[in-house]
C-alpha cells in the first residue's frame, strides 16, 4: 500500500467503528498491521485495533494493543483513555481511576475521562479533586466544540489538523481568545514562537483580566528566555489576583530569570509558610538557592519536596543535578520503589531514571546505572518529535546561505559588548564564563535567548532563514543588532562587555556577524565522547532534543564540528576555539590567552573564578564555584562497553 492508501484504509475503519460495523473493522485493521507503517501510522493503528478489540470483549488483546503503542507513544492520552476503559469492563475500578487520570494528565480535553474522574472523587469524597475536575469540565464545556476539537488533536500530537481547525474558526470568529490561546499554543509546539508570542500579546491587550492569557503569555515569555517581560506580566497578573499563589509563584521564577533572588526567595518561603505541602514550590525554592550559591539550603528544599511526595520525580532529579550530592542506601531504594510503581507518572519515571542513573554512577555500578540512563533516555526521546537529519540539514543550510562572500559583508551594530560562548552543552562552557565574568570589565549574565528569538522572527519572512540574511540592509543589520543590545541590558550591570552563554548560538554565528560585527566568539570544546556522553546522562530542562539518543548525539556533534570547520574558514580570527582539556592543565595560560582575544588585560582574579559570587543557573554551577579538578575527564571510560554506537561516531 501506499501512505495515501494507507491512510485512506485508516479513514475508513474510524468510519467502521463509528457505524459499528466490527467485523469490517478489524478485516481492515489487520490489513493494515501487515503492512510497512510509520511510526505515527503505526501508533493510529493500534490504537484503533485497540478500540476494536474492546468494543468485540477481547479485553487482553485490547490490553495487548495498547501496551505496543504505549511503548511507542507512553504520552498517549487516548491510548491511556482506553486502557481504563477496558479495566472497568473487568472490574478493576483502581486501575481504571490510575489510567483515567493519566489520560487527562496527557490530553486534558478529554471529556469523557474527566467525568469518570469526577465520579471517583465524588465516591472517595475527594473534595479539592473533585472541584479540580468540575472546574475543567466547566471550561470544556465552555468551549465551541471546534476548539475542543482542535484541542484534543492537538493533544494527541496532530498539529497539522488542529491548527486548520483553529484557523478556520478564527477567520469567521475574529479574535476569539481561546481560539487565540490555542493558536499559540499550537505555534509554540510548532516552534514558531515569534507568531505564538505575538498571538498571545495581542490576546492579553485584547482581553487583559483573562487569566488563562495572561499565564500562558508569561509561560511563553519565560521558555523564550524574556524573563524582564515575564516579571511585568507576572506583577500585572498578581495585581489582579494577589491573594493567588500559583501567581505569586510565576512571579518568583520569572525574578529568578532576572537574578533577583533575594525577592525570589521571599515570595517562595511566604508561599510554603502558608502551606508546606507544595513539592513543585520546594524545588523551585531549590532552584533559586542553587542559583544563589546556597548549595546546601537547596538540598534541603529539595529533600523537602521529596518528603511531602515521595513519587515526586523532579526532586530526587534536582538533588542529583547538583552534581555533588550522594544518594543514601534508603533513598535509592525508595527511587526504585517508586519507578516500579504503577500510579508513578511518565514525567516522574524519566526524573527518576536520570536520578538513579547518577546515584548508581557515583557508586561505580556502571551497568546499573547506564540501565537507568538508556530507560530515562528512551521515555523522553520517545514523548519528542525529534528528527536528527532535519537538524543536520538546518546546519548545512547555514553553511550554504552563510558563504564567505556574505561573511564579508560589514554591517550591524558596531558595539563590542558582547562576548558570546557558544558549542555543545556539557563542553565547559560554564567554566568559561565563570572565568570572564571573574574579569572586572565583564559582566555574566546566563543562557540568553535573544539571538534564537531574533533568527525566529526573521524565519516567517518571504524567504526563508539564513538564506534571507544576504537580503538584510544595512539598516536592517543595525537595527537588528541594537535590538539584541536592547533586549539583553536588563541582564547586565555597568562592565562595558557582556557575556551570551547560549550554546546553540554556534548555529546563528552568520547572524551575529552580520547584526554584530565586533562581538567576539567563544567555541567551547570537548573531548567528543566526553562530551557527548555527559549530553546523555543530563535530563535537560528545555531544548537539547539530540542528547536522547547516542547515535543522535553522536551525529549531532559531528555535524557541529562540520558547521564549526565552516565558520572558522569564512570567518578566520572571528571565532576562538578553547579546548577544556586545555584549561584544566594550564589554567593561566589559556586564561591570559582568552583574555587577549576578547581585548581585555590579564586580571588574577580571572585564575581564581570559584570565589567570584554571582548568580549561575545551569547545572555545572557547583562545578564552577570551586578550583580546577580533572575528575570530570574520561568519564565515559567505565561505561565504554556500552559506547560503541557513540564511539563509531565520533571516535575518542
């Protein structure tokens, strides 16, 4: 069959299934099993054979069904939907309650689960669960059923569809705020932030008391790294609700974006004397403290969260992500317990996977713990839709719209504030920072995002990003650039240069130079396996789709260090490459080195980094506050047995 056929096949068994024709229906969905399917064909399927074999009592093979596709997509909405449906047609009421509530989990426009659900609380007299559930199916309820619609697909990862349907009813309901609302939030699964943030700011000028905008534009602001922005909204938001503390909350981690921590810290410790049982609030706390650089008042609070929520993934995750902390004999095993409980949730297994991962790894148990690393990897690659050789081909289209003719064109800001250090995550690009910002005429900042936002908005032109960069005019370069100034000044203080710690800016490095001429660049560097086996063992907060997987982390540098070979050949003396080895064996010597190619004098301070103070949100911020060590080196070593993927790739 072709995809065409295919999917024409897949019309008709819905079709089948809607008239009750099952007979005709499970003819077609095993003609189709038989067949060579995509992974998304595949998922359909299944899950229609799944909804067959319920509807003929064929509940173990209903079972069986959805347990594939489950393995396939373990975010499913309506696969989970499924699976309590046939529970309760075999009297397992607790197993069904579980599934239910994972199926709103992952979809929450599911009506009929949300009714279920309702009537359990009710049962149990869970009072705050059942008002939680009156209050969605409320708002579902109040939904023009083309919105619930598109909502529901865009749940189940249809994109496509969903956003026809919302447009469609946005041309004959102009600027209906959840039609609004779902636009974006479609966009931003899309990746097309610059049209979802602009969606989102005109929703919330058109409708300013609408709270459900004004979260969503705040959420919005703060993924792309607008955390000024962010704290405006939040202080708007919290005016008109100040007694509401999810609100009060968003406020604290969007301060905490601006390094106000101090205020940060208040809000949270306010929040949690008012009511300690907030887990996610412990962490956040955490967050800001490790932030800080009050390590060991972030363990608490991340021990904290673990104590009011024991299956509570994110903390057991923070308290390992400190990089420094040792998991006692009991909470290892309380780690394990929890994974291997059904009710546990997918975000906490994946949390836990990369825990244990680390708790295993500090006690030189390498197989045990590269087991945990493979399963945490495996569950989030499978809930992205991550393709490594779109990604290879977006870096060969810089190379190619990016040549040396275009190089050579000098226009933009002349400003020579910024000192950018980009490569790939886990290569020591905290450590170099750490150094500059040690350096009395630099500022640190963080991981910004402006230059990603910048080659977002110039993607929806005519022509598409980075080929439109050769049509850019001088005024357009110049203004682009004083944008970026603009944009990043409430993240510095008074030095005359900055630092932009972004490492995915390697792929904008024609964008810099053409919006800003004289910024300088730093490529941190990395032993490959290294490197690349670090990216596996992190669970990243945001973005880093490659690191799920050892061939696509492995491609991935390699396609770096391709886009790399190409700058440095178009833009010789523009880009300095630092090699982390190098400077954990001469530290002053590679010091002095960068501090010549970003004109600055040699400072001694910049040699003892790990006693400057200053606010470091990534996750080597522990590593950085103290001297030099080489223990990080050849880390990958004692799991080389496992390796040889990553290893044909990128060699040692």
């Amino acid at each position: 069959m072709t995809s065409q056929d295919i999917q024409q096949h897949i019309q008709s068994v819905k079709l089948a299934l809607q008239r009750s024709q099952l007979t005709q229906a499970n003819a077609s969905i095993q003609q189709l099993l038989s067949q060579q399917l995509t992974q998304a064909q595949q998922v359909d399927v299944l899950y229609l054979a799944a909804v067959a074999s319920r509807l003929t009592g064929q509940h173990q093979e209903a079972r069986s069904h959805i347990d594939t596709l489950l393995s396939l997509r373990p975010d499913h909405g309506r696969a989970y939907q499924e699976l309590a449906y046939n529970y309760e047609a075999l009297n397992q009421s607790q197993d069904a309650a579980t599934a239910f509530f994972n199926a709103t989990h992952f979809n929450p426009a599911l009506v009929s689960s949300w009714k279920k659900l309702l009537v359990i609380y009710q049962h149990h007299n869970d009072k705050a669960a059942q008002q939680l559930a009156e209050s969605q199916l409320a708002y579902l309820h109040s939904l023009p059923s083309p919105i619930l619609g598109a909502y529901d697909l865009m749940y189940e990862k249809q994109l496509s569809a969903a956003e026809q349907v919302c447009r469609r009813f946005l041309s004959q309901h102009k600027h209906h705020p959840e039609a609004m609302m779902l636009l974006a939030e479609i966009g931003v699964q899309l990746k097309v932030y610059s049209d979802a943030e602009f969606l989102l700011e005109s929703c919330c000028e058109l409708y300013p008391e609408n709270e459900r905008a004004g979260a969503a534009y705040q959420g919005l602001l703060s993924k792309l790294g607008k955390f000024p922005k962010a704290v405006e909204v939040a202080r708007r938001r919290l005016a008109n609700a100040p007694n509401n503390n999810a609100v009060k909350g968003s406020l604290a981690h969007a301060l905490v974006g601006v390094g106000q921590l101090d205020e940060a810290i208040d809000i949270y410790h306010s929040v949690l004397e008012e009511n300690p049982d907030r887990p996610s609030m412990w962490v956040s706390l955490g967050h800001a403290l490790k932030a800080k650089g009050d390590t060991n008042d972030a363990i608490v609070a991340y021990e904290t969260a673990a104590k009011h929520n024991k299956s509570f993934g994110d903390a057991y995750w923070s308290l390992a992500n400190t990089k420094t902390y040792t998991f006692s004999d009991e909470m290892l095993a309380q780690m394990e317990l929890q994974l291997q409980a059904s009710n546990t949730q997918l975000e906490d297994a994946i949390h836990l996977c990369f825990a244990l991962g680390k708790g295993f790894e500090d006690r030189a148990q390498a197989s045990k713990s590269f087991e945990y690393y493979c399963r945490g990897n495996s569950l989030k690659k499978r809930t992205l839709p991550f393709d490594i050789a779109r990604t290879e081909a977006a870096l060969e289209a810089q190379a190619e719209a990016c040549d040396e003719a275009l190089m050579n064109e000098f226009s933009g800001c002349d400003a020579p504030d910024p000192i950018f250090i980009v490569g790939l995550p886990r290569a020591g690009s905290t450590l170099l920072e750490q150094i500059l910002a040690s350096h009395s005429m630099v500022d640190g900042t963080m991981e910004l995002h402006d230059i990603l936002s910048i080659a977002s908005s110039l993607s929806n032109k005519k022509k598409a990003y980075p080929y439109n960069l050769a049509d850019l005019t001088d005024e357009e370069c110049i203004a682009l650039g004083e944008q970026y100034l603009s944009q990043t000044q409430a993240y510095r203080q008074n030095a005359p240069f900055f630092i932009d710690k972004m490492p995915n800016n390697f792929v904008h490095i024609g964008l810099i130079k053409r919006i800003l001429p004289n910024a300088k660049i730093i490529d941190a560097r990395r032993n490959p396996m290294d490197c690349c086996f670090s990216g596996f063992k992190q669970l990243f907060g945001e973005g880093q789709e490659f690191s799920y997987s050892l061939t696509d982390i492995g491609r991935y540098y390699r396609a770096y260090e391709k886009l790399m070979d190409h700058w440095h050949a178009v833009l010789p003396d523009f880009i300095l490459t630092v090699q982390h080895e190098d400077v954990l064996h001469d530290l002053e010597g590679q010091v002095r080195h960068i501090l010549a190619f970003c004109g600055l004098p040699f400072e001694p301070e910049c040699l003892s980094f790990y006693q400057t103070k200053r606010v470091i949100k990534t996750p080597s911020s522990e590593q950085v506050r103290q001297p030099i060590y080489k223990t990080g080196m050849q880390q990958w070593k004692p799991f080389e047995a496992y390796l040889e993927d990553l290893k044909a790739i990128v060699g040692e």
